[in-house]
C-alpha cells in the first residue's frame, strides 16, 4: 500500500534549505551534531532484470532539477516524474527501513551463512522528502558491495540487541516492488535505489561528484545520485536507529535503459552486460572463454560479464558480445575504425573516458577491467548501437592504488590510462580520436566552463558539505566528522580536495591534462 501524504507547509518554508526542511523521521536530536567540512569493486549484483515487470504507464515530466546546469536533464531523464523528484539536489530525503526483528535476524543469519548473498529480505518504508510522505508496504532490502559488503550490525552469530546494538554503516539495495509488480509499490514511478554508505571517503563528496560531473559534461549515460539520510526502524525497539548520511544511486537496470530511450538509446529491447572483474577474470575484452559469460542467477557470484536479462536470451545475447569482442581484437586498422563508428557513438565514449580519467578512476575497464556495463541496443548479432555506461566511482578524486600501470592517479599520462582495456586501447591508435579525447580533457578542467577546475569543484563540495554536516553524526558511530582525506589504504596520502595548495587533485590532475601533447 502507498499512501502519500501531503503536508501543509508554510510559504516560507518551502524557501528553507535541504537540510532544514522535514525531521519527520527518527529522533530529532540524532544526527544533528555540527562538524565543519574539511576499493574494489563495491556493487553487487541486483541491477538487472526485476522480475513480473509489467508495461505501465509514466507520468509526465520535463522538470528542470536543482543542483544540475540547463541542460544536463533531457527530456529521456524526465519521462517520468520520479527522476525529477528523486534526483533533485535542493533538498535531502530521508528513508526509513522498518523491518521486524524476526526478518532483521534473518538478514544477520544470511549473511553469517553467505555474505555475499543477494536475497531480500521483507521490509516497509517511509520516504520523506519536501513535507511529502509516502509510506510503501512490504517491500524488499538487502546487503550490497563486494569487498565492503559488511555485517550491518554486531559480530557473527549475534542476533538483534534492543536494549544496546552495535550498528555498523554498510550499503542497502532497496526494491519497493520485490514481491508486489504494482505502480503503488514505487515512489512516483522510481522502483529501486542504491543506498551506499561512504566508505573510505572521509570527505563525503567522491563518488556523488563523479556522477554530477557527468551529468555537467552531458554524459546521458550515467546513473544520477544524491545524498540521503537514512534511519532503521526496528519494531518493538525503543528508538529508530539513524544510520547517517548515504549515496542514494539510481540503479542500471531495464528501467534505466527505458528512461533513456527517447534520442538516446532509441530501443530499450537490446541486451545489457555488467562488466568486472569476476570470477573469469577482467572484464578487458581481450578474449572469448566461456566461463566469462553467465546471466544473473542472483546467487552472489561476480561474473566477469553477467547478462542482465532472462535465462532464455543468454545465448542470443552471449553470441552479440562474443561477435563484438572477436571484430575489437580482429579487425585491421582501417576496417576497425570504419566498423566502431558504425556501431559506436565514439565521440560520447571518449567524452565519458575522459571524465573517468579526470576523477582519477583507475578501477576500470582500460587500467583493471573493471566496473563499466555495456549496453546493446538491439537483438541482432550484428545490428546495433553499443554503449558503455559507467559505473562505481567511489576510489577516485586522489583516492590512488598501485594497479596496473597506475601509481599515482593524479599525474599518470592520461593518453595511457591503462594497457588491457582492449576498447580503449585501440581507440588511443588514431589521431582523430586522441584529439577528440584530449579536447574533452581539456574542455574538463576550462575554468570557464564550470566543470572539473580546482576552484568551481571546490564551491560545489562546500555547499554540498555544509547541507550534509548537521547530519553526519549517527548511531554506528562510524564516520563522525568530514575530513579532507583520500582513503587510509591509499598510496597517495598527500591529495586534499579542499586544499588549494600543491597537492590539490583538481589542481594536479588539471597541470598533468595541460602537459598532454
């Protein structure tokens, strides 16, 4: 059941800030405390196919949404109401899982008996955003990521502690319409979110700036992201727990793919592949084994190209990527650069790669194999437009690792990113794309253009830093204050994003993209 709930507000709170509006979650006094603003592969698995979808109809949209420059939404973002009012920046949401402690236990068993399980477990929520309230019943929740997939609370074997828990911050998959296929189990049409905690990010700001500067650069493809606070609500107990402030992300999935068919994709009935490094090995398009390929059994294992559809279309859609990999590796020059421009919007490619680049992504497809879906917008074996969609941007921003050919993510030779991505490193063998790809680095960090450069990245990690900082104190303990710090188990220990001195990443990546010839 959804029941949305329409306070009456004054006018002059409607003008309130984000973080001043709606405290109709939780215990007012949690979360409040004031602080001053100063790894791997982290999904999982669930963004694919959602079972029983019926065909519905969307509500109308168009609306522009704060937070982003005109033109970052287009008319395939808005073709429904809910991205508009989920993904808008001017005000932060708050969700509360409400789950019973008997369906609580059961996600700590799981996960004791396999962490890496994909199974949701029942819950119901509330979404709170702008005085609007809308409460849906018996949805479902799990655990996410990979190697920062956690306990959510206490040690293995524990149960549910209502008088002390030791609550932990770890990502939750939501689906509002787990077990009911119905337009009533969403928020205005939105069926499903991402709720990342910020994992090694004492700054609060990695992975969501990533996403807007893609959206700022008109790159269509990427997921949208915004912050969330989010409480749990265990019934029976005396208090809800604030868990603090999350990444709330739009998932990749068909209705990802749907929302982006107008002008865009063109065709929502092609074949969609999560690429990482799995259980195959990386995902760098360098060959064909079989034991890469497999369709999502929603087992908790991370194949190295996981088909996001149904089980009966695995083999058609295993021969298109099979067919795709083969003409990358075997084509000569002249007839793989007439044959990608067929089938690839090159220029949108290499502006996306360019904005990987910039933020100091080194876990991806070129360097590592890594972290990228591939989207063909067709069923035929060899008609069709390729896109690549990227994907987990929380290791970036001076958060730097010795991978690959990379140890320093700010001031590595951008024109060799990497030496295994096989797309990439044939694209980087002709002039034409190298200057496209160079001018969008170059077009990044132009001051004039409010994108990457030191000083409007830094007014943009300001504002979105002091919305949040009421709001970090939480109930795990984890994560109090906001420091201007990359990871602890980083090798560049020295990167500030707030800092206008020598080691700021937005100034060194910016010198390092000048240098190029």
């Amino acid at each position: 059941m959804n029941k949305r709930l329409t306070l009456i507000l004054l006018i002059g709170f409607l003008a309130l800030s984000g973080c001043e509006k709606a405290e109709p979650e939780g215990n007012p006094d949690n979360g409040q405390t004031e602080n001053v603003p100063g790894e791997g592969t982290d999904e999982g698995n669930d963004e694919g196919k959602d079972e029983g979808t019926e065909n519905e109809d969307k509500p109308g949209g168009g609306l522009p949404v704060a937070g982003y420059p005109e033109g970052a939404f287009t008319v395939a973002d808005v073709n429904d109401e809910g991205i508009s009012y989920m993904w808008d920046e001017s005000v932060i949401p708050e969700i509360t899982i409400h789950m019973t402690a008997d369906e609580w236990n059961r996600l700590l068993a799981r996960y004791d008996e396999f962490s890496h399980n994909v199974d949701y477990f029942h819950a119901d929520f509330t979404y709170s955003k702008d005085g609007e309230v809308t409460f849906i019943e018996d949805g479902g929740v799990r655990l996410r990521g990979n190697t920062s997939r956690r306990r959510p609370e206490g040690n293995g074997g524990q149960v549910h502690n209502p008088q002390n828990p030791d609550w932990h911050h770890c990502h939750f998959g939501i689906n509002f319409r787990k077990f009911h296929k119905d337009s009533e189990h969403t928020v205005k049409g939105i069926r499903k979110v991402n709720l990342k905690w910020f994992k090694d990010d004492p700054c609060y700001v990695r992975e969501l700036y990533c996403y807007n500067l893609f959206r700022r650069y008109g790159i269509w493809t990427s997921a949208f992201s915004t912050y969330c606070r989010v409480w749990l609500d265990i019934k029976g107990d005396k208090e809800k727990a604030y868990l603090g402030v999350f990444n709330m992300i739009e998932p990749i999935d068909d209705e990802f793919i749907e929302r982006r068919v107008t002008e865009k994709f063109r065709n929502d009935k092609g074949y969609l592949w999560k690429c990482v490094y799995g259980e195959g090995g990386p995902a760098d398009l360098q060959n064909t084994d079989s034991h890469k390929f497999n369709w999502d059994q929603d087992n908790g294992v991370n194949y190295t190209y996981e088909f996001k559809g149904d089980e009966e279309d695995f083999a058609a859609a295993k021969e298109q990527l099979t067919d795709f990999i083969l003409k990358l590796q075997g084509k000569g020059e002249d007839s793989f650069y007439k044959w990608i421009n067929e089938v690839c919007n090159v220029e949108l490619l290499l502006k996306t790669y360019a904005v990987n680049v910039a933020v100091g992504m080194w876990d991806d497809h070129w360097n590592n194999g890594n972290n990228y879906y591939l989207y063909f917008n067709s069923t035929d074996k060899y008609d069709y437009e390729v896109f690549f969609l990227p994907y987990d941007y929380d290791n970036t921003l001076g958060t730097s690792s010795n991978c690959g050919v990379i140890s320093d993510s700010g001031r590595h030779d951008p024109y060799n990113w990497g030496d295994s991505g096989l797309l990439m490193e044939r694209l980087m063998k002709f002039e034409d794309f190298r200057l496209t790809y160079k001018n969008a680095l170059l077009e990044l960090t132009d001051p004039s253009k409010d994108l990457f450069d030191m000083e409007s990245s830094i007014a943009r990690i300001r504002l979105w830093q002091k919305n949040i900082s009421p709001y970090i104190s939480n109930d795990t303990g984890e994560d109090m204050e906001i420091k201007d710090q990359p990871a602890y188990w980083g090798n560049h220990h020295e990167y500030r994003l707030m800092d206008t001195g020598s080691n700021n990443f937005f100034r060194v990546k910016s010198e390092t993209i000048g240098k190029m010839k």
